[in-house]
C-alpha cells in the first residue's frame, strides 16, 4: 500500500514539473531542462521539414506564353546546336476487300479494323467496328519482347521498312514489316494479309546486337 501511494505521489510531482516548465517557456523565461525561451517542439519540427530534401518528380514547367526564354550562349563563337524533332507515330491503312486495317508504329500495333461488308448494328451506315483506339473504345492488338531490359515492345516506336500498302498486281499477299532497335535487341515484325480474307498471319524475330547472350520472350495481347 505504502509503495503504491509513493509511485503515485511521484507521478504526481513529476506532473506538477513539467507544466511549471512549459509555464516558464511560454512567458518567455528560462526552463529547467535547458530550452531557449519560446521554443516549441512544433517549430523544431518545421525547422527539421525545412531542412529535409524533396524529391522532384514534378516535370519542368512549360515557359508562360509571351515570356522571355534567355538564348543558350555560344561556346568558342559557334552557334548552338539544333535540337533534333521528337518522331512522331504514323498510322499505316490497308484494304484488302473485306477489312480496313490501321497499324501505328508506335510499337507496331494493330489499332483499327473494319468489318467492310458488316454494317454497324446502331448505325448501318458504318462498317462494324473490331480493333480501335479512341476516347470512348481501346481495344488493340500488341506484341513485344521480355526477358531483356529495354527491347522493344508495344511502347517503343518502330519503322515502316516495307513501304508498300497495296497488292501487287496478280498478287493475293501483302507484307507489312515494322522493325526497331532497342536494349541491343532487334525486332522485326511482319503482317501479312491477304486479299478479301479475314485472317492476318504475324511473326515477330529478335536478333541479338550485343555479344552476351539472351533469353528474351515474346508477348501477344490484346
């Protein structure tokens, strides 16, 4: 009982400390434990935010319109070198007789095809619509490879290398081969389709730049 009564008496005391110390901070006198006068834990807190380093994930800000946007300064007399335009992604059509299909080579993707000899059920004056990409639909068809850090998959922007977008005459086939570089990868893709038919055959080949070996993996999705 009589220990019980002590460990209360000394909480209670400890008590009646610490608000004469937090009394004598707020009117500005020294405080027994050595705070200067005024302080608060909630501005050393602010101080220790202050000082903390903030992560910049946050773009550059575009200059406002109308703004001045100092010129870069030559070095030796010569003028600064231009800065190469960023490629854009081309949109590659063909009609085969009973689809229209769209290819972007923004990772070589299938991104539209029309059922040409389907009317739309809501409007008939429409072909029925499959693959598209827009703000009210997205539904495509994409390939790419795994496995190696960087190779090019349905992100990365590739070439049309095969130019044509027609059927040679007396011909039924049509090649669209689209090929990119990337993380020592070469990929190359090719469609072909086929003159008043419904099914595209595609085949995707890597090729390897670098002289360590790899193990990539292809991916189909839609």
């Amino acid at each position: 009982m009589e220990t019980r009564r002590l460990v209360l008496l000394m909480i209670f005391s400890l008590s009646l400390i610490m608000l004469w110390d937090n009394y004598q901070a707020s009117i500005g006198k020294p405080t027994l434990f050595g705070l200067p006068a005024g302080a608060t834990t909630e501005q050393a807190d602010t101080k220790t935010a202050a000082q903390a380093p903030v992560a910049n994930d946050l773009p550059n800000a575009a200059a406002a319109p109308g703004a001045d946007v100092p010129s870069p300064v030559p070095v030796n007399g010569e003028a600064p070198a231009e800065v190469a335009p960023v490629p854009q992604a081309q949109t590659i059509t063909v009609n085969n007789g009973v689809l229209e299909l769209q290819f972007s080579t923004q990772g070589a993707q299938l991104v539209g095809s029309k059922l040409l000899q389907h009317p739309d059920a809501i409007n008939p004056d429409l072909p029925t619509q499959l693959f598209e990409q827009s703000a009210k639909r997205t539904y495509l068809g994409q390939a790419g490879v795994v496995g190696v850090a960087q190779a090019p998959n349905h992100r990365t922007l590739f070439e049309f290398v095969s130019g044509g977008t027609t059927f040679a005459p007396g011909s039924n086939s049509l090649n669209l081969v689209f090929k990119a570089s990337s993380g020592g990868v070469e990929s190359t893709y090719t469609y072909t389709v086929y003159k008043d038919r419904y099914d595209i055959d595609f085949k995707l080949s890597t090729r390897n730049l670098g002289e360590t070996p790899i193990s990539p993996s292809a991916y189909l999705q839609i």
